[in-house]
C-alpha cells in the first residue's frame, strides 16, 4: 500500500512540474495554432500528412525515454544491416542534456552533417529536437525527424518503476529535483502556446511520430512514409519481438490502480491532448498512405 501511495505522489509532482515532458516542447516556429478543448484540434488540416524529404541526408530519431525508444533503437539496428544504411547511437551518460544552447545545437549540427548520405544514415540521441537550418549551418539540407510518443499516464508509471529500480540513480535527489520550479516559463504544463509549438513541430517537421499503444500501425506508417530505412520493419519486428522488447523491460513493475491512473490523467490535461494528436495524426498518415496504395 505503501509504494502505491509513494507513486501517487510521484506521479503527481512530475504532472504538475512538467520537466519530463521539456524535449518534446522546445520552441522552434513564430506562428502558433489554436489548440482547443472541444476536439477541433483534430480536424484533419492536411489531406497529404507526409512532410519527408524524397532524398533525405540524415533521419534523426531525437528518442524520447520510456516510450518504447529503446524497441526502436534495436529495431532500427537491425534494419541498418537489411537494408543498408548506417547506423549511429549516441550513448547516454550521467549529466547528458536534453536541451541544448545555441553552440551546442550547432556544434551537434556539423557534427551530423559530415554522416554519410546516400543511403541516409539514421542518427539517434536522447536530446531536444534540433534546428538543422538554424544558423546557416550547410550540407544537411534534408533532414527527416521520427520519434514515438506513448499514453502519458503509462510513460510516467514506467518512468518512476525505471528509476526506482535502477541502483545508479539517487532516488530521493531526483524527486526533489523533480518538485523544484523551473526558470524556462514556456515548460509550464498549462501553458497552451507550448503545447501549440509542440503540434505545430509535429505537423512542419516530423516524418512520423509513432504510438507505442499502436505500435503495428506505426510500423505500417514508417514502412509507407520512409521506405529505405523502414522496408520490413514489421516482419523484422514480430520475426525478433521477444529479444527486443525483453530489454529495458521491468519485469518487477506491479499493476497500478484505475483511480491512481485517473487521478493523475487528470492533472495532464496538455500532455494528453499532445498524445492524441500524434494518435490522430498517425490515423490520417495510415489512411493516406492506404488510399496511395489502392
């Protein structure tokens, strides 16, 4: 009992503090959408959904964690082999920044442009999503962005079982850093412009954002949408599913309580409503990619 109230809390501080969330709301574009309450958010502004690049450069996959990234990881390994691109993974280590200033994101920039292209390499790194054009950086003019996003409720149970489990962390230092305020304004978690900078990142400059709860169709979308990296994802998925998904998994997790669940979804009003966007986004890019087929 105790350890379901202790995650109640937990999962209470970290929705109203809203810091887990920062690399998938960093400010890119002056124009904003208008996000309503109502559902209108969803209405399917763009009959083609598909923004990639025909001959991309580079596909950066700026992993978000406890969404099934570390599945992709794997699985796009595996695809590099099959299909013949190359294949880069930055490490995580202690003290690795999610956002990075304006000399960082230009010194990642040069860095990726110097990959090979031509079959695109695909590079993938825990970070906020990076402005490749931004300071007139060249040579990596087409970039394609992917990424996965899962229920909010689910990412934060798991986050909490991760880091409770994981014996390098300082539990008690990460909670108490996790309930202090944060100086970046725009993180705030009811703050409707960030959560408009996050759609309209999505919708300008995301190939595919896929949905772990989805994960077959997502598959079907990245096959559809990036062929040279994603031809065969499904039958390479399901062909390795157990070796993939056995990784990271916590097997120690127990089952969480409906009303903790919904106590908590409760208090996530934004970052629901940014899940199902990319869940409605992911339905139109299916069927668009369904009728091109038929």
């Amino acid at each position: 009992m105790s350890t379901l109230y202790f995650l109640a809390f937990f999962l209470f501080i970290y929705s109203t503090n809203g810091s887990i969330f920062a690399e998938t709301i960093q400010i890119t574009s002056p124009t904003l959408p208008n996000p309503s309450t109502d559902g209108s958010l969803f209405s399917e502004r763009l009959q083609n959904t598909n923004v990639t690049a025909p001959n991309p450069d580079l596909i950066f996959f700026n992993r978000v964690p406890k969404v099934g990234s570390t599945m992709m990881m794997n699985l796009l390994r595996r695809l590099s082999i099959r299909n013949g691109f190359a294949f880069f993974q930055d490490a995580a280590h202690p003290g690795m920044q999610a956002r990075l200033n304006c000399a960082q994101e230009a010194d990642l920039t040069h860095l990726l442009c110097q990959l090979p292209k031509q079959p695109p390499s695909v590079y993938i790194k825990h970070v906020a999503m990076v402005n490749f054009t931004r300071g007139g950086v060249g040579g990596c003019n087409h970039v394609v962005y992917i990424n996965m996003v899962r229920d909010p409720v689910e990412r934060m149970i798991s986050w909490y079982y991760y880091i409770r489990l994981n014996g390098t962390r300082n539990f008690a230092a990460r909670m108490k850093k996790a309930h202090q305020k944060e100086d970046d304004t725009w993180l705030q978690r009811r703050e409707e412009r960030c959560l408009g900078r996050a759609m309209e990142n999505v919708d300008k400059y995301y190939s595919v954002v896929g949905v772990l709860e989805e994960l077959d169709l997502s598959l079907e979308v990245f096959e559809s949408y990036i062929p040279l990296v994603f031809a065969g994802a499904r039958e390479t998925y399901f062909k390795d599913k157990d070796t993939m998904v056995s990784i990271n998994k916590n097997l120690e997790k127990p089952s969480t309580p409906k009303e903790i669940k919904q106590f908590v979804r409760d208090e996530l009003g934004n970052e629901v409503k940014f899940y199902e966007f990319c869940k409605q986004r992911l339905y139109r890019q299916a069927k668009f990619a369904r009728q091109m087929v038929s």
